[in-house]
C-alpha cells in the first residue's frame, strides 16, 4: 500500500534519531561515564529512592482548582476585567471552562498606564503585569528584602499555590544603572527600584528510605515586587508569574538501573561537547515532565499496520504498554548542571535557573523511570 508522505517524513525522522544514537563514539561516551563516576557526581538513585519517588509523592491541592480569578484581583490589588471569550463554568452542552483567559485593565500597549493578567487551568500558570507599578530609575525603593519574601509568599499563598509545594526562596535586589544626559563626563549612578523573588516549586515525598521536598523543573514563581502607591498596600508586585501544572505521576513504569543512567547522561554530554570542555557537575534528583524528558521514559513511538493515505497527521502511534498519557506526567529524573572550564560562580547568577549560552552552562534532564515495557503491539 502506498504511503502518505507524512507517513514517510515521520519514518525516515525515527530513522535519522536511530542513526544518530548509533553514530555516537562508545569510546567518548565511557570516557564521560568515568569522569562522572571518579568525581561522585550522581546522587543516591537506587531502586528504592526511585520507587519512592513513583508512589510516595504528596501533592498539594491543584493549583488550576484553587485559583479563583476574581480573589486574584484581591491579591494583585488591581481590577482587570475578563475578556468577552472567558468563561468559568461548565456550559449546558458539557463544553468544558475554557483553560486560558486574558483579564484587562487599559491597553497594554497603550500610553496610558495598564494590567494584564493570563491564566491557564491545563497548564495550572497565571501571569500578570501592571505598566503603571515600573520600576522608576528616579525613585529610591523603600521596601525591604524580607517585606518582598513576605509579600510574595503570602500573595503566592492567596492566589493558590499549596504552601507544601513552595521550595527554594530567593531574593534580590532589583538596580537600574545610568547617568545623567544633561551633564557632560557625569559618573554613572545605580538606583535600588525594587526586589526580585524565585521560589523554586518543590514536591513533598514520604517514602520509606526519600524523606524530602524534590524539586520540580518546570515548576516555581518569578516576581517583581515593588513600594506600592496611593491606596495600594505598602508592597506590591509589577509583574509576577507562577507555573503549577497538576501532579500526575504515570503507573505503569519502573526505576532504570544506576549504570544506565549514568550512560544516558554520558551519552548527552558526549553529544554536546568534548571530553574536558566540562570539568564540573552538579546532579540531583528532580521530577520532570515526559515532555522535558523527550520521551525518555520509554514512550516507544510505531508506525501503524495500515497508514491511512487521508490522514493529514504524521501516522504514528503510542506503545500500548504504558501509561504515559500526557506530556504532563512527572517522572523521576535526575537534572544535570555542566559547568564549563573556568567557570567561576558569580552573585549575580543563578544556576537553578539558568540554561544560558552567555554563561556556558549546561542544563538538561534525564529519566530514572522508564515504560514497563518499550515495544509496540503486535
């Protein structure tokens, strides 16, 4: 029977992914495995911290269901209105609330001062914005590092966020640098306009052997806070952004030996660069979503007994043999930090969040888990 042509695209791309793991050099890749064994790199991924972390998550509630748009205008002090196509409830068709909607006050790309807030029930994130709270390079900030950590946590707290999932704090001092146009040669000067917030999205896990609060990859808050203004409380926050995806860990996987996933690490690194290029690592457990993860967790990608010639859609299907469902489902993985030759930890920098051509910096994730089985059915 002929083949569609996506049908064809699709094969020959599955065959230039196989060709391009066999024409790696196995020599390279056991060198990188022994770099990572002689620095003792990797943490403890045994089996049982593995099936831990499988069966001994303990997820808050979901973000997407505590989230309530009309409480955000509290939090953000700011009434944005939702926009004609938004809708909350379940329509009498069965029709489903829409996942994203837009909140306006003003145009945001008018001259005027104005907000935007967006939201996403599937991706369980909220974004929000407000031009008139900038940062001004002529008004020294008065709020304090510990009034924004207090402020951002509890505003995280209000808006939905399960405080058992907020991990990692982080501020710093927000600066604006210039000098004066008027004056010819005048020194340059530095004004402190606010502080800048991360927290680090954490999942708690009370397993028999992992008691710990594991970081998420794609998880965490990113804020801006700032002096509120008249009739604004005394902190607020310019822009502010939190990503909190419902946690669903697949059922039908199980843990990777130590050695393969060392040789996963290894394998990527020797794709990306030269033995030696690197000469730092820093490995640790995480969860990360299948799409992170690039199918690592044995999501077998077959083609179909019978393309279908009308089908618009490249014609390839899941394994049958696990339960990887979603992009959206978590895995246990280990995230990698490759620190090139002579890189030298600056204040200003943030390696937890970084994955930066300007630093050198390496970040990627690999799976501990895998499908129970990869082959397609029959």
């Amino acid at each position: 029977m002929k083949k569609s042509i996506y049908t064809v695209l699709a094969m020959l791309l599955l065959a230039a992914n196989s060709l391009n793991v066999q024409s790696q050099n196995p020599e390279d890749v056991e060198r990188w495995k022994a770099f990572i064994i002689a620095g003792k790199f990797m943490p403890d991924v045994s089996p049982d911290v593995i099936q831990d972390m499988l069966s001994s998550a303990k997820p808050g509630r979901a973000f997407s269901e505590a989230f309530n748009p009309l409480k955000a205008q509290q939090v953000f002090f700011d009434k944005v209105v939702a926009q004609q196509e938004c809708y909350f409830d379940t329509k009498p068709n069965g029709e489903l609330p829409q996942e994203e909607c837009s909140n306006m006050r003003g145009s945001p790309l008018g001259a005027d001062s104005a907000s935007l807030m967006v939201y996403n029930l599937g991706d369980g994130s909220v974004r929000y914005m407000n031009r008139g709270r900038d940062p001004k390079s002529t008004v020294q900030a008065k709020l304090s590092v510990e009034e924004a950590a207090d402020a951002l946590k509890k505003m995280s707290s209000e808006l939905g966020v399960p405080p058992e999932e907020l991990g990692r704090l982080q501020m710093r001092e927000l600066f604006v640098a210039g000098a004066d146009s008027k004056l010819s040669g005048a020194p340059e000067f530095e004004q402190r306009v606010g502080v800048f917030g991360l927290i680090s999205r954490c999942m708690p896990v009370l397993g028999e052997v992992l008691e710990d609060c594991i970081p998420v990859v794609d998880g965490g808050i990113r804020a801006a806070m700032v002096d509120g203004g008249r009739r604004e409380p005394a902190v607020v926050t310019a822009w502010y952004e939190a990503r909190y995806n419902s946690f669903e860990i697949p059922t039908e996987v199980k843990p990777l030996s130590e050695d393969a996933v060392i040789t996963r690490i290894a394998e990527k690194l020797s794709r990306e660069a030269q033995l030696g290029s690197y000469d730092q690592l820093d490995i640790q457990v995480a969860y990360a979503t299948n799409a992170e993860l690039g199918g690592q967790a044995g999501d077998t990608h077959c083609p179909p007994d019978e393309p279908d010639e009308d089908d618009a859609r490249p014609s390839v299907v899941r394994a049958q043999s696990s339960d990887l469902r979603s992009d959206r489902s978590y895995l246990p993985a280990v995230q990698v930090f490759a620190y090139p030759q002579g890189w030298d930890e600056s204040p200003t920098i943030d390696p937890d969040k970084l994955n930066s051509l300007s630093t050198g910096i390496s970040v990627f994730s690999v799976a501990l888990a895998e499908g129970a089985s990869g082959e397609c059915a029959n």
